[in-house]
C-alpha cells in the first residue's frame, strides 16, 4: 500500500494511566480507512528521530500506509512528568499503544518498534501484553539492564554507563523544571570536557558532575545495586521470554553494546515458542553502519542501506498488521559472515548445521603477551603444566581497544588493531597454528578460565581475535567476569587468595570466517578500562573504593584445571 499525501501532526498529547502527559509526533496518510498503527517511544527527542540509519524511518512508514506515532518518553523533552530510566517504561509504553488503538483513523492492530533505549521501551512494552499489540521490532537493545546494560559479568560497565549517564544528565538541565543549579550545570560540563579523567575518579560514588544531589540520580542508584536484586530482577526480561506472545524483530550488530543481550533475547524468545522470531545480526556497532568499520573494510553488502533490512521492516509489518504474506520467504536468522564479507541465513542461532569446539589454554608457562609460548590446542593437557602469571595493577589497567562497546568520547567500537595491547606484560596470549583450510566459527564465544588470585576480589577479561598471516591482529568479540560474581550475579562471595576457581567469561557470539594462514588467539587479562571500572582487588565494593593493591594472577591449564575457549563452527 502506497499513499500520496502524508499528514504529520506535532505535539500530539497521550496522556498515560496515572495522568501524566506525554507528546509525540503522528505521521499517518492524510486521508482513506483506518490504517495499522506504530509506536516509538524515545527519550532522545521526538525531533531528532530517523538519525540512525538502523531505525525504520516513520516516514517512511507513514508513506507505506501506517500511522506512526513518535512519542517523547515521560520526563523527557516535550513530556511531563519525571524520568525514571527503565522503572515506568513497561506501564507507558502499553498506555501509548492502547491510546494508538482507539484512534479513528487506526484500525486497532499496532506494532511498535525502537533501537537502544527505546529499544528497551519497545520490550518492557511488549511484555506488559497490550490487548492491541500484533508485533514489535527491537533494535541494538539490552535483555537484562543489570547484566547488559549497568555491568556485564558483575563489572561495572563505566565507559557506557558514565558517558551515556552524562548524557542524560545533560539533557535534563536543559529542562525548564529542572531544579539544577547554575554550578551544577558548570560542574557536570567540566566532567563531560574530560570524560577519561572523569572515568578515573574514585570513589565512583562521587563522580564529578554526576554524583550531585538532583543531578543523575539514577547513577547512585545503578552503583548502590551492583547485583541482581529485587531492582534489577523486576526489570530483567530474560526472567520469563514466555511474557512475550506476540513475533519480534531482533537486530543486532556483531560490535555493538548489546550483541549480548539481542541474541540473548532472541534465543529466549525462540526457545518459548510462542510467537515468531526472527534475527538479523550485521557487522555494525551501536552508531556506524557503514562497510567501513574499525580497521575492517566489510565490502560492498555490509552497510546497513544495502543489505535489503529496510525491506525486511516492511515485509514484517505488514505480515503481521495487514496479514499480507511477504513476496519473499523470510529467514529466522539472517547474519553477516566476517571474513568472507557475505550474508548467510540460518533457521536458528546458532546454525542448526554447527558443532561445538574447544580449544585449550597451553604453554610452558610464559604466554605473557604475544611473544610469549601461549597455544591453543585440540588436546588439554594431559598432565602437569605450569601456570601464566602476570601483576594485575588497577593504577595501570589494560586500555579498551575496540570491542562491543559504546562510549565514543572514550574511545571507538568495532575490529580495531591490537598489537599495543598484546605487547603487554599483563595480557596473556594463546594463538593456534595457522590454518591450513578456511575455518569457519559462528556462534556464541566463551571461555572457562581456570585462575588464582592472591587478592580477596579481582576481575578476569578475554578477548577473541583473529591474526593475519603478516601479524596484523583484530579484536573480533570480548568479555569480563568479577571473580566474586562467579558461582551468581544475584549473591557474590570473595574468592580464597590462592585458590584456583573456575570461571565463566561470556565473550557475546561473533560469525567469522578465518582464511588459509591466519590465525586464532585469545588475549586473557584482568582489566579492559574504561569499558569495564578497574577492580580495586581489595574486596571491597569498586564503587566505594579509594585505595587499590596490585595481584598477582595465575592461569591454569594442567590436566586439572583444563582452561579452554569455546566455540561453534561450521563444516564447510
């Protein structure tokens, strides 16, 4: 369906439950029968949406006969009321489309669609079951906004969480009632001028700019609960996938913050069975689409205006609010092979077609950066080897380079170049043979890391890198886990100082296709700053420490202790 005119109607008011008000924009044919509605709720300015390339365009939408209503979330730029990040967002969102539904020129069936946060408002809405909701598309968004979004394996996330926070904080002032002072908008500038001194300041309860009273409260509350607990669990959408009964559209890109958290949410979702789900994961981060990436050239299919996703949007919508069947079949999965720089589809994820694979941790005890004799193997060792040490100093922690990762005034997603990193004393590095046939890994990537600590509390990063046959080196996917959150994210407990334990370290799922000559390695440490807060190593809270100790940290890989990565690959 195509419509010639467009109306578009400015400051629409919805006012939600407890009657606060809320305002967006409508765009809808300008005339005909009642038409499919959509919803987008953001707290990023209703004005300023479809600057993301990712997101469909309500435009778009509109021109293709739906009424999309863009609506400014509660407490945010045009809307009254008092934002809360995340704890109203369930309650308004199912308000909004309901409100969508009555009206005359909607014909009561609404979808509603969102990237980031208002990717979460579109979730926290689709689980509160709105009677009028057919289907929902959630875009680069979290599935837990304690173990996702705040902190990621019991660290906290300080790169995301103090830039985005600043961000947020920012944008409040500008508000007419806001109740910040002069002086305290002046401070919280300073903070943003020099966001890495600003990441480095302990205690993180008394960050400049963002632990002012009326400021950020929400950052005092995102430290002060730094496990899952009753505040986080209400929110948790992975608690129950089965809350979601109506099909949804995940996509995701392979460096993006949430590349977690979107598959998470799509493998929970698919594995309820009760509605349809589909994926689609590219070689995108948060905020760049492009072919161009990191240090990575992904080819002519790569950007997200050329791979046919706009179609898909469509195709979605208008299976499930018109009942038209698409002209093309539509696969569950559809996701960007690195490496060979082509798409693929799958009918689960990971492909239903892949093996599991271990690759163990080996050396002769000296694997300290990529110099050293780390290896990794089929075979684990069949008896005694000697462990990897390094000093773990959180007044010298690994610097981020690349990743999954949003906190651009910090530093830059994607694949980028590792070769500084690896030349540290403090990354442990394991690297196979190169291979002498394609290899194909696609899939979910973790690490059981069997380590030592000689401190109360410390943390252990990985990262999965791919290496060219001349050396070059390029972080693909990577993780942290706290070493008190090991066993729960709900109740930590200190390690034993000299101890070995064995820990888990989610590393996100990456889809690469390594060529004849190159290399895999793993790079193992226990810092990544300041995409993760550097572990203070004294047990104390990290977000109440002053004082920091360096540790000495060991990494097991004997018989007993058979430290491995794991993956998928696909025989081809």
């Amino acid at each position: 369906m195509a419509v010639d005119r467009v109306l578009v109607e400015k400051h629409v008011t919805v006012t939600l439950r407890d009657g606060v008000e809320t305002r967006g924009d409508l765009y809808r044919p300008a005339e005909g029968a009642p038409v499919p509605g959509i919803v987008c709720r953001t707290p990023y300015d209703k004005e300023a949406i479809g600057q993301t390339r990712v997101l469909p365009s309500p435009l778009k939408f509109a021109e293709a006969g739906y009424a999309v209503l863009v609506v400014d979330v509660r407490g945010r730029y045009s809307s009254d009321g008092v934002f809360e990040p995340f704890h109203n967002e369930g309650r308004d969102g199912h308000d909004t489309v309901e409100w969508l539904a009555a009206q005359p020129f909607c014909d009561g069936n609404v979808g509603i669609f969102g990237l980031s946060y208002y990717g979460a408002t579109t979730l926290l809405a689709t689980r509160e079951q709105p009677p009028s909701l057919r289907c929902a598309a959630a875009i680069i968004t979290a599935s837990d906004y304690f173990d996702d979004w705040t902190h990621y394996g019991g660290a906290l996330q300080l790169g995301f969480s103090g830039t985005w926070g600043m961000g947020l904080a920012a944008a409040q002032l500008l508000r007419e009632d806001s109740a910040a002072s002069e002086a305290d908008a002046e401070a919280l500038a300073l903070a943003m001028a020099s966001p890495l001194e600003t990441l480095r300041h302990r205690p993180l309860s008394e960050l400049p700019g963002m632990s002012i009273p009326g400021v950020a409260p929400y950052w005092a509350e995102w430290l002060e609960h730094d496990r899952r607990d009753e505040h986080w669990e209400a929110l948790r959408l992975s608690r129950n996938y089965a809350d979601f009964r109506v099909p949804v559209m995940h996509v995701g890109g392979w460096f993006d913050l949430f590349t977690l958290g979107t598959v998470r949410n799509f493998q929970g979702m698919h594995a309820a069975g009760v509605a349809e789900q589909r994926l689609w994961m590219g070689p995108w981060s948060h905020t760049s689409y492009e072919r161009y990436h990191g240090d990575v050239d992904f080819g002519g299919t790569a950007p997200v205006g050329l791979c046919g996703i706009d179609v898909a949007y469509l195709a979605f919508f208008d299976e499930h609010l018109r009942g038209q069947e698409p002209e093309e079949p539509q696969p569950t999965v559809r996701y960007f092979l690195m490496g060979s720089n082509e798409w693929r589809d799958a009918s689960a994820w990971p492909p239903a077609e892949a093996r599991a694979q271990a690759l163990y941790l080996r050396s002769g005890g000296e694997a300290q950066s990529a110099r050293g004799d780390g290896r990794l193997e089929a075979a684990a060792a069949d008896g005694d080897e000697p462990p990897d040490r390094y000093l773990y100093d959180p007044e010298r922690p690994v610097p981020t380079e690349g990743g999954s990762l949003l906190q651009q005034s910090v530093g830059q997603p994607g694949p980028r170049e590792q070769s500084q990193i690896e030349a540290r004393d403090d990354v442990l590095c394991y690297t196979t043979a190169p291979f002498e046939q394609p290899l194909t890994v696609a899939g979910p990537v973790t690490v059981e890391l069997w380590a030592v600590t000689d401190a109360p509390d410390t943390d252990w990063t990985a990262k999965l890198v791919a290496v060219d046959a001349d050396g070059t080196a390029i972080s693909l996917c990577d993780g942290i886990r706290r070493a008190s959150f090991r066993e729960s994210l709900t109740d930590p407990s200190p390690v034993t100082p000299g101890k070995a334990y064995r820990y888990e370290i989610e590393l996100g799922s990456t889809a690469y296709r390594f060529a004849p000559g190159q290399r895999l390695r793993l790079q193992v440490s226990s810092s990544n700053f300041p995409r993760f807060d550097a572990n203070p190593n004294t047990g104390e809270p990290a977000w109440r420490a002053v004082e920091t100790r360096p540790a000495v940290q060991q990494v097991l890989h004997d018989a007993a202790h058979p430290s491995a990565l794991r993956l998928w690959l696909l025989d081809e």
